[in-house]
C-alpha cells in the first residue's frame, strides 16, 4: 500500500487519562504575549490560516467560532509588533466522524506564522488548550493531524498527547512516522477503538 502521507486521511492523537490532574505548563519566549480572541481579529486570524492552505469560507469560520470555548481561541502575539504569530483554538467537536468522543474537545487550527517558527510557539498554544480543556472538565481531549505535518506531530507528541491506533494500517503509519521525527513506536502502551467508542484516552480499549 502507499503511504503518501497527503493523500491519507488524518491521524488522531489523544491526551491520557492519567495526565488530566497534570496540565502541561505553558510559558511564552520573550517577545511574546498571548490572549483570547477578541471582536476584530477575523482578518488576521484567518490571514494566518491561508497561509497553510487552511482557508475557510465564512459559513466554516462561523461554524469554528461557535464551537469554541470561551475564552478558548488564543493568539499569540509578537509585543514588539503587535502582530499575530501563533493560534490554535478549544474547540468542542465529539463526533469528528470516525469516532464518537463524548463531551471530546479537539486542539482546533494550530499554527505558527513562518517567521516565528522554532520559538516552541506551538507547543506553548497549544498546552493552553489543553488546560482550556481541563479546566473545563473535558475527559477526552484530541488533536487531529495530517501525517506529513512533522513539526506538528513532533510538539503534539512532546506534549504529551499519545497515537490512537484505530486500525491495523494506522498503526503502520505511526511506525513509519515515528522513524521520521525519531520518537518511539509503542503500541502496546497506545489506545485503541472500542466498538467504535472512545470515551477517555486511557481505557480498557487497550484490551
């Protein structure tokens, strides 16, 4: 089978179970300042999105906004500047459509602006989410990623956040992908699907 990571559906990661009394820390470079997103940032937000091919129809970005927590699309801004260089949003999707996440919150549209990139700004948004997710009482948390976005399944995977082996050719990519950004293939210590329903990310699903 071919393994072009573009042409493939995208890769699901979930947060443990056993890190939800742990949120990750988040603390910005110098430089940098983060808040919620205010009335007036559409433009720049959606600027930044178009330039990773993530352009959005207004219908679509109306539909992302609602479905945002509040207080939970974060920007990160150059201080010195003024401008935008990281986002990523809490956004409550259960049902993404392959599984059904009850009460699931997903890490929504991170990315970093090329100028800033190499800064961890990905990394820093989104352990904001993360504990925008915690806070809120979310026990099943995920991230949904392309599998040739490396730099992105490297900071998902630093995170914390682990592979969900939905099937058997996952778990092929996973070995495959994890050569690439040298992390360890575990699949003994990953979830997987049970009957088509994943309530939390640490389960007897591993079963």
């Amino acid at each position: 089978m071919s393994y072009d990571e573009h042409k493939l559906p995208c890769l699901y990661l979930l947060w443990p179970e056993s890190l939800l009394s742990a949120p990750p820390s988040a603390v910005l470079p110098a430089g940098y300042v983060v808040r919620p997103y205010a009335a007036g940032d559409d433009d720049a937000l959606r600027h930044l999105y178009g330039l990773e091919n993530w352009a959005m129809p207004d219908e679509e970005w109306r539909d992302y906004k609602d479905r945002i927590l509040p207080d939970g699309l974060f920007l990160i801004l150059h201080a010195d500047t003024n401008t935008l260089a990281a986002t990523a949003g809490a956004v409550h999707n259960p049902n993404p459509g392959r599984y059904y996440f009850p009460f699931g919150g997903e890490v929504g549209y991170l990315i970093v602006h090329p100028e800033h990139r190499g800064r961890r700004l990905g990394y820093q948004v989104s352990a904001m989410v993360v504990r925008r997710f915690i806070s809120a009482r979310y026990a099943s948390i995920r991230v949904c990623v392309q599998g040739f976005r490396s730099a992105a399944i490297k900071t998902y995977l630093r995170l914390g956040f682990t592979p969900f082996l939905y099937t058997e050719d996952v778990s092929s990519r996973w070995q495959r992908i994890c050569g690439q950004v040298g992390r360890p293939f575990e699949p003994e210590r990953w979830p997987r699907p049970n009957n088509g329903i994943y309530p939390t990310a640490d389960t007897a699903a591993l079963k």
